[in-house]
C-alpha cells in the first residue's frame, strides 16, 4: 500500500533544499535506469522535476544531467529532453552522459564543472540516495552546498532503496580498502 495520497502519476512535493548562504553553480540531477527504448521512469521524471524546479526558483544559473546507464539510450539524454520539454533553455543544460553509477557520476560530473570553472552543486537524487552521493561527490572535489531529495512512493520502496544504499556504501568501502 502506498504511504502518499498522491496518485503514481502526480509529480513528487517538491521539498525544499538544503542550502547554505553559498550560491551554487549547478544543480546537478541524477540519472536512473530507464524503460526498454530510452523510456524515463517516473523516479527519473521525478528528480527531473525537482531539479528544474530549483533552476526556476534560481538556485542556480545550470543544469547538469548526469547518468549514461547501461542501455543504448543514455539517462542524461532523456533527462534532457524532459527540461528542454518543460521550457529550460538548451544553453542552461549540460550533459554528462558516460557514467554507469553513482562513482562515475561523481567523477566525471566534476570533470565536466571544473573544465567551465564551476565548482558549487546541489544535488538532486533520492532522498535516500542523497548521503552517499554527497559522500562522493565531495570526494570528487566539488562543494556540495545543497541537496534536495525526491521522496519514496512508498513504504516499502524506501526500505528497499535503504536496504540498497547500504549495499552500495559497503561496496564502497571495500573497494576502497584494496
């Protein structure tokens, strides 16, 4: 049973950021895995939302989708199409599209921001998420000034994506240690 009186089809609250004083430079949006033929889910269309929500609000002057998954179809590009859908300027939007998790993520989202001079994010992602990549993306060099994250449809997908999130920050952590 679902925890939201929202139908499946109603976008997600948009909670607000965590921010400091610091403007950012960039809100940088997460991808996740798609549908067969590059289809977004609506956990994507979700964090999408959110993130041109905080760009419309002004949080900061860009957006970056970050996400190339494993498909033939990268995340990134969906996301694009979606913020370009909704009226975001082309010259507000870049792409970071190789990356297969939240490591590379992290690693060539910084790669790409360092290379415009920019180095002040907030991320966007899943609110259970959101530890772990600001986790990485800090240790990617950038500085995470906000965060804001897209809620759980349900009860039981948030003890999954926890369940998850432990994994991967395990994973982490072992990886790290060879």
């Amino acid at each position: 049973m679902r925890s939201s009186a929202l139908p499946r089809s109603a976008p997600a609250p948009e909670p607000g950021p965590r921010l400091t004083d610091e403007q950012a430079d960039a809100i940088v949006v997460l991808g996740c895995r798609l549908f067969p033929g590059g289809v977004a889910s609506e956990r994507l269309r979700r964090r999408v939302t959110l993130g041109i929500g905080l760009y419309r609000k002004g949080v900061a002057p860009s957006l970056v989708m970050s996400g190339g998954g494993t498909g033939a179809v990268a995340e990134a590009s969906v996301m694009r199409d979606l913020a370009r859908e909704a009226g975001v300027p082309e010259t507000a939007l870049l792409l970071e599209a190789r990356s297969r998790n939240t490591f590379e993520n992290a690693a060539n989202t910084a790669r790409l921001l360092r290379d415009a001079g920019k180095s002040r994010v907030v991320l966007v992602t899943d609110r259970v998420h959101l530890p772990r990549a600001a986790r990485l993306f800090r240790g990617a060099g950038l500085d995470v000034v906000g965060a804001a994250g897209v809620p759980a449809s349900s009860a039981r997908r948030a003890i999954a994506g926890a369940l998850y999130e432990a994994a991967s920050l395990m994973r982490g952590l072992l990886r790290r240690r060879r």
